[in-house]
C-alpha cells in the first residue's frame, strides 16, 4: 500500500529507512503500519504548516483596523480547531512510529523487546546486549532523554486527560507574526489549575523538532542494521488474498496527471493494466507537493498506458 509514500520520496525523507523497508518487508504488517505512521506525521506536518498561515492571513485581513497595540494576542479562529486536531494526530502517531520502531528492531535481530520504547529504555539499561542491539540501545537512550519522553508526556496529557491547550497567542515580534500554542512546562501535572506557561514552550515548535528528532533516530538506526543507501520508496500495490482487483491511485502534481494502477482477474487470469489520464489536481484537497519541508521532483516515469500484461504473481 502505498499511503503517502509520495510525500515520503518528493520531502526527502526516510532514505535510509526506505533500504530497509524495500529489503523484503513492503507486506510484513508491523513495517506497513510503521510507513502508514510515518506518512501520517508528514502529512499532519504539512497540515499544521497550512493552518498557522491560514490564522496569520486572517490576522492580516484585519490588521489595519485593530486597536490592539499589544505584542501578545489571544486569538481564536475556526482554522484553529484543524490545527490543534493535527497536533493531536501528530503526537499519537509519533508514540506509535516509537513504539513500532522498537518491534521492527527486535524482528531484525530476533529478539523480544517490551511493547514502549518507555519500557524498553527503563529495563534494558542495565542488562546484557549484544552489540549490535547495544549500538542502537545507546541511539534509542538518548533520543528519549533529549525529546522522547516529553513527546510521551504532552501525548497522555491530551489522549488520558484532554488539556494540552488553554489557548492560542498570536505573537507580533516587528514585522515578523508568528501564532503560538503554548503547551503547559509541566506535563506530569494532572490539575489545570496548577499548570504553569512560564517558558512560552510553542506546540507547533515542539512537533517540528519531535518530528526532526525521530527522523534521525530512525534513520540512524536503519544505518546501524545495515541500510546504509539512501533511496525512495517504491509505490507497490500490496496484495492479499482478500481481494482479486485492486486499484491505486497515483499523480503527477506538476504536469497535472492523475495514473491509475490496476490489477484485475480476466478470463481466470490476474492481469495489470496503467491509465492516465490529463486532471485538475486542485479539485482534490490531498496535500499534492510539501510545503513546509524542501518539495522534489520525482523522476520520470515511463508507463504502458492502456495495454493488459499477464501478471506473474509467483
């Protein structure tokens, strides 16, 4: 399946990771829930960077005839509700791409490891390893020092108690506008009342570092297993044997194609078959090139349009 894999290959990202999940593992069920959690983070990312833009342009809109003089607003729009959806969306995906990332590592190396990278960290400190898992022990210790656990943190505070956020600010430093969700600076607190918000820490921030943190971890240890080639993601029609026809959709944003990619059963034979055809990509409000992080182009593909081939799915 290939989710979002495309956002995956034009923003550059998971290169190393990518060696790993094409060396035989596109249909093992813990690496595709692993590609679906990676692709969701990207895609979230460039939501948040689509909906903080959208509250700065609506401040823009009314600038000029506000009476508030103040550095500091609190500032409250519909566009906000998709963003703190999409910080939400990104802190649980981010424990799962932890946590999975913990079982892909011990099907590598033929061993159980706890189900939470939280668990994993806190047991294993101690006890014997090989030194293969001690390399990539060191790796995982201390992303979670450095960021993991405040993801864990800011992530049950929202999922187990609903109260990551009190508000918005939209923060005016000269000409530069900048809109803030403050996140509390104590999120092992359970009580409102006693959150504090003296360090100003930016959610927004926070998830783009996360975000930056966890790449590197999973790039890293993808090296350490081996997959030291950078290269893109393949876009696969997984199969299974639930199913006998299969469509997935794939499209070119800068020449405007949408390519449909099918396989089908025809006189008791699978068969697989391309289409192309020429469409206006903004009729569909997917995300169709990043923005917020460095859009490439991918390379051309040459493809069969129109003609059946026998598919040899031995």
């Amino acid at each position: 399946m290939t989710f979002r894999l495309d956002l995956a290959n034009r923003a550059k990202l998971f290169r190393n990771y990518a060696s790993w999940y094409e060396d035989n593992n596109i249909i093992d069920r813990s690496h595709v829930r692993f590609t679906f959690s990676i692709c969701y983070l990207i895609n979230s990312l460039e939501n948040i960077h689509k909906n903080k833009l959208e509250c700065i342009q609506q401040y823009q809109i009314l600038e000029g005839e506000l009476g508030s003089q103040a550095n500091e607003i609190c500032f409250q729009s519909p566009s906000l509700f998709n963003l703190f959806s999409e910080v939400s969306i990104t802190l649980a995906q981010i424990r799962i791409v932890q946590n999975t990332l913990l079982e892909l590592v011990g099907k590598n190396i033929k061993k159980s490891f706890p189900s939470s990278m939280n668990d994993y960290v806190k047991k294993s400190k101690n006890r014997s390893k090989c030194d293969l898992e001690d390399k990539i022990f060191v790796l995982i210790e201390n992303y979670w020092r450095k960021n993991g656990i405040k993801v864990k943190q800011y992530r049950d505070l929202d999922q187990h108690y609903g109260q990551l956020f009190r508000n918005a600010v939209l923060f005016k430093n000269g000409k530069i506008l900048n809109v803030e969700l403050r996140l509390p600076d104590n999120p092992k607190e359970r009580n409102w009342d006693r959150f504090t918000y003296n360090n100003k820490i930016d959610a927004i921030l926070f998830i783009q570092e996360s975000f930056n943190h966890l790449h590197n971890l999973i790039n890293q240890v993808s090296k350490i297993l081996g997959y030291n080639h950078e290269r893109v993601f393949d876009l696969n029609i997984a199969m299974n044997e639930e199913f006998s026809d299969y469509l997935t959709v794939v499209f070119d944003p800068f020449k405007k194609l949408i390519v449909g990619q099918e396989i089908f059963m025809s006189e008791g034979e699978l068969k697989c078959m391309t289409h192309i055809e020429k469409c206006e990509l903004d009729a569909f409000s997917f995300i169709k090139t990043p923005e917020y992080f460095e859009c490439k182009k991918l390379p051309e593909q040459h493809y069969v349009i129109g003609k059946e081939f026998k598919l040899n799915n031995g």
